[in-house]
C-alpha cells in the first residue's frame, strides 16, 4: 500500500491512452538510461532504454536487454555483438561506463514481435512488442525507409569510419539539467 498524500481525482486528469507499437522500419534514437541488473541465473544483463528523437514517433522508447555476462555462451555473444555494433554506432571505439553512449543519435531498426509470454496462445490473444534489431551510424533526421548500413545483432557489424556525433538539438543531458 502507497498513501499518496492527498486524495486523487482520476475525472481531473485526461487518462492515458493505449499506444500501438511502432511500425517496423529504422529511426533516429539515442540511449537514454541504462542499468546493469543480475539476472535470475547469476549472469549480468545491461537494460537499454532507447528515444526515438525525431520524426512522427518522436518522444517514443524502446528497450533493449544485452546478456553481457550469460552460462549460455551463444546468449553472450549475441550480446557482445550488439554492444559492439551500439559503440560503433555512436563512434565510440572503447567504453568502460554505459553512461559513455548516452545522448549520441543512431540508427536502430525497430520490429514487432509477438511477446514470448504470449507464443502458445491464439493469434488474436497474441500481444505483440517492438523490438530492436540493429543498430547503425545515424543517417540523418527523422526514420528513414531503409539505411544503408543496417546490420542486426546476429551479423558481425560493418567497421564504420568514426565520426564525432553532435547531440541532438533541443536533448539536454542529465549532468547539465
């Protein structure tokens, strides 16, 4: 139980309205949040929350979770593949802190799945979610259609030349609030 202070009138707030996924395709994002948790099992997993920063899904999050330290040796390499392919997205050759990939504009690629919970039930009881599948240079502003050099975490990532990224305009990082 939570006692909030003061009593709530739900009639003088506009409620929330559900939000459908994005529709698969590539957008200007940057990660935004991330956190290192233990998994269930003892392994170490890093939770990325990603912003869409421009075009018509702007203000919108997905999330991604890296199996960095796994028993299961292909999880873990999945992972280490896929925060290579962030790094090199954001121009950062060598990283010691998640904190060091904030704020940087890329390009990821966003599909829609069905929720695993979800697989044994019908299609129509079938929640589906975004999720992210690769991670690119940013290729300029808002979604594109299609970006030349999109990869997905199961490919070995292309070697992009680094370049410095700008932040993105009107984005102002926590340490400067």
């Amino acid at each position: 139980m939570a006692f909030l202070g003061e009593t709530f009138d739900a009639n003088s707030v506009e409620p929330a309205q559900p939000r459908d996924n994005l529709p698969p395709g590539n957008y200007t994002a940057q990660v935004i949040e991330s956190v290192m948790k233990e998994t269930a099992k003892g392994g170490t997993m890093l939770q990325l929350t990603l912003e869409i920063i421009d075009g018509p899904s702007k203000g919108r999050r997905v999330w991604d979770n890296l199996n960095i330290k796994n028993s299961n040796p292909t999880a873990q390499e999945i992972a280490l593949r896929t925060l290579s392919a962030i790094c090199l997205a954001v121009g950062k050759q060598h990283i010691s802190d998640s904190e060091e990939i904030h704020f940087i504009p890329m390009t990821v690629t966003v599909a829609v799945e069905i929720d695993n919970r979800d697989k044994d039930l019908p299609p129509e009881e079938q929640r589906k979610r975004n999720t992210v599948r690769g991670y690119a240079a940013a290729t300029g502003p808002g979604p594109v259609a299609k970006a030349p050099s999109t990869f997905t975490s199961r490919q070995a990532p292309p070697l992009p030349t680094p370049r410095p990224a700008a932040p993105a305009a009107g984005v102002v990082p926590p340490w400067k609030k």
